[in-house]
C-alpha cells in the first residue's frame, strides 16, 4: 500500500511552473542558434516513414478542441467510475496500440518545436484522456480495483515513458552545448525512417514507465512482479517493435540480437556486445551525425565521454534544474481524426469469433447440469480450467461487452493477456488449445 499511495506524491509534483517551461524554449534556442550545423539533415528513406502523433494530429483542429492543461487536482479526483463491467461506449483501445505503440495514446512535443503544428505555442506531454479512462477501466475490472487506483498507477507508468522522451530531449540539448554539435532534430527525423524494430528510445521509455508500477522487480533479467506487475508486463509485451523491449533488463549487454541492424551502432564505441541502453545512445549519435572522432580525441577521452553520457540520459539529477520534470508541460487532448477512424468498439468479438475462442482455445464442452446439450437461449461450456461459461445464442452478431468481459476473466485472462493470445493465435486458429489453463478472475 506504500509503493501504490507514493504515485499520489509523484502526481502532485506536476504542477509546474510556467515561467520555468518557457525559459526551457529560449535556452534551446540559443543553443542550437549558436551550434554550426555541419551534416546533411536529408532522409535517406523517406517511403520508409511509420506512424508519427505529431504529423498525424495536425489535422486536429486546435480552434474547436483546445488542449486543457493537466493538473495534479485534476487527476486526483477521479472517484465514483464504475468498475464492475466494461462500458458499452469504451473503446477497443489495445489492438492499435499493438500496431502503432504507445504514442496512439500519448505523445511528447520537443521544446523546441513549441511554435509548429501541432497545437501551436504548445509543447510537452500531450495525452488522449478518453483512451486512457477506457484502458484504465479494463485494468480496475480486470484487477478489481477502483478506478481511482488504476487510474493513479497507469497515469504515473505512462507519466513516466513520456517523461524520458523529455528527458532525452533535455540531456541531448546538455551535450549539444557542452560539444557545439547539434544532432537531436536530424536523429529523430532519421530514426522516424528506421523499422520499428530500431526504435530503442522506446524500448527505455517502456522500461522506465514499468518501473514505475508498485512490486515491481528484476528477476532473470526482465521485469517481473504481481498479477498487477504481470498485467503491464503483458501490457508492454503486446506492443510493436522495440517497445516490447521494455519488460527486459535494458542495461545488460547482449541480452537482444537484432539480426537486421541497420548501420553499425558500435563503430564508435568499438563494442561487440551492447545493451539496449547502449544502442539508444549510440543511435542518437550516428543517425545524428555526431562523428566522435571530429568532435573528441583520445581513446580516454571518448570513454569518459560515454561514461557522461550514459549517466546523462539515465539519471533526472545530471540534468539541470532548469530541466525538473516538473517544468515538462502535460494537456489532455480529444482524438484526433487517426484516432478517431483507427478506433472499434471495445472489448466485444463476433459471436463466432467467441465460440472459437471457448471451444479451441479453451477447450470447452458443450453441456448443461447433467451433461446434456443445452438448446435455450444460452448455451453452457465447461472449459479447461473447469470453470462453466454461458454463451449466448444467435439473437445478435456479437457478444454483448458484459458478456465477453465475464467469458474472458472466467478464463483467466486480463485484457492485455487475451489480445496478445488472439494476435499468436491469428484468432484462435493456430497454437489451440492453451497448454496450460488458468484459474479465473474473481
């Protein structure tokens, strides 16, 4: 109970400073104003382009739905949602998040395009709330706790991967001061072209919102904890490309091969075996064309230089004051018009999809109290792990919300765990059924 009410402490340290925030800008400016740029800042696979919030929400219209500002009060006060059962207007919110990442639900501006679209004069942390109350509405159901809890304890993980993209931004403004070079805005635009594989910033970001939920701990070198830890494990494991990454040990070499790498992350580190962290760094610097060998001589040189900079971009204290996570800005925004044409409704499947799901993949018999075949308005199942579920006959095509949301815990399973299952299995076709059954959630 300690760990969980440390995220109301956190939470309140998020009312910033406004003057502070601002500040930020100009001290970017004059950095990078005073930097002599001299790289090619051109993409070398523009067709290679992935999703990107920031491009895709200029279309928002700004005008009609303004950002609102985060305050602590604000999140704080989310008492009395229901938790019983899934809403009928929630939203199917996990399955584009396993296609396009976390950032379909949150996204971080750069200080230093405060004055580009999208949300002009704005930049910080800027989270769809809708989506968030959907997912957190599946977490407090799936986990029966009140929405309040659930809420404090996903804000505070997804605080947390935005924060780092923050931090990132911050410690690279650091170096490109101390050295003269910039290299942020080139790395991001060509990292932006990589495969999603390659996106190790992401890989910590995920590790640094996992840490964050309470019990968490490392165990055989990936994060491990509770059925509260297991669920954002399964949570981030069902995400896309290097995002799923971030349930492994980050700073242990070796622990991850990327067979199809592109360039060659460890020429100017002159490093065989490097960990995710190590990559994430090495990536800034090569897609940022930073050359090491121009900017510092010396062997001793080069590893004091990386020391720095590992302690650098891990730890909130090597940065300035002017940097507290505090003076990163947070709004809640609507969705925008991606979000709105990429979302289905929630937390239901097809009438046929359900019964493949009991009867594959959960190896269920068709039965009633004496074992005989059931024809009324229900059907009743007895699956692997010995539990009976009804299933309803064929008055509409789809389950009802309450009617999956009650099949799926009597089978055991959060909602993060059946989406990652649905996607192995291509929709309970292959793999089926389960090896192993599990004991159902109250």
């Amino acid at each position: 109970m300690q760990q969980r009410s440390n995220h109301i402490n956190e939470i309140r340290k998020i009312n910033r400073d406004k003057r502070a925030s601002d500040e930020i800008v100009e001290i970017a400016k004059n950095v990078e104003g005073s930097n002599e740029d001299e790289f090619d800042d051109s993409i070398e696979n523009p067709e290679n382009e992935h999703f990107d919030p920031l491009e895709k929400a200029e279309e928002y219209d700004v005008n009609d739905f303004p950002p609102r500002e985060v305050f602590p009060e604000d999140i704080l006060d989310r008492e009395g949602r229901k938790t019983d059962s899934v809403s009928e207007g929630a939203h199917d919110v996990l399955a584009p998040i396993s296609e396009y990442g976390l950032e379909f639900i949150a996204f971080y501006k750069s200080f230093r395009y405060v004055n580009q679209l999208p949300y002009r004069g704005r930049w910080g942390i800027f989270i769809v709330e809708s989506l968030v109350d959907d997912i957190v509405m599946e977490l407090a159901s799936d986990l029966n706790m009140t929405f309040q809890e659930s809420f404090l304890i996903f804000l505070n993980y997804l605080y947390n991967h935005e924060l780092f993209h923050f931090h990132t931004d911050a410690a690279s403004l650091h170096v490109e001061g101390k050295y003269g070079k910039n290299f942020y805005r080139v790395a991001k635009k060509r990292i932006k072209t990589l495969f999603i594989d390659e996106w190790f910033e992401e890989s910590i970001a995920e590790h640094k919102g996992l840490k964050k939920v309470p019990g968490v701990r490392l165990k055989n070198r990936v994060l491990t904890g509770d059925s509260l830890v297991q669920w954002f494990v399964n949570f981030v494991e069902h995400s896309p490309g290097a995002y799923k990454l971030g349930s492994l040990n980050v700073k242990k070499p070796g622990l991850y091969k990327w067979p199809n790498l592109s360039g060659n992350y460890g020429s100017q580190r002159n490093q065989k075996s490097m960990s995710i962290y190590d990559l994430f760094i090495e990536q800034l610097l090569v897609e940022g064309r930073f050359h090491l060998n121009r900017v510092i001589r010396g062997r001793e040189s080069q590893e004091f230089f990386y020391d720095e900079l590992n302690n650098l971009f891990w730890n909130q204290r090597m940065l300035s004051n002017k940097f507290a996570y505090r003076n990163c800005p947070i709004y809640w925004i609507k969705p925008y018009r991606f979000i709105s044409a990429s979302l289905k409704s929630l937390a239901t499947i097809s009438l046929k999809e359900g019964e493949n799901f009991v009867k594959k993949y959960l190896a269920g018999k068709d039965q009633d109290e004496e074992g005989k075949s059931l024809r009324t308005d229900h059907s009743y199942y007895k699956i692997d792990n010995g539990e009976k579920v009804k299933f309803p006959n064929n008055h509409l095509k789809d389950l009802k919300p309450f009617e999956f949301t009650n099949i799926r815990k009597k089978a055991g399973m959060t909602s993060p765990e059946f989406s990652k299952e649905r996607s192995s299995t291509k929709k309970w076709k292959h793999n089926c059924p389960r090896k192993e059954s599990k004991d159902p959630i109250p």
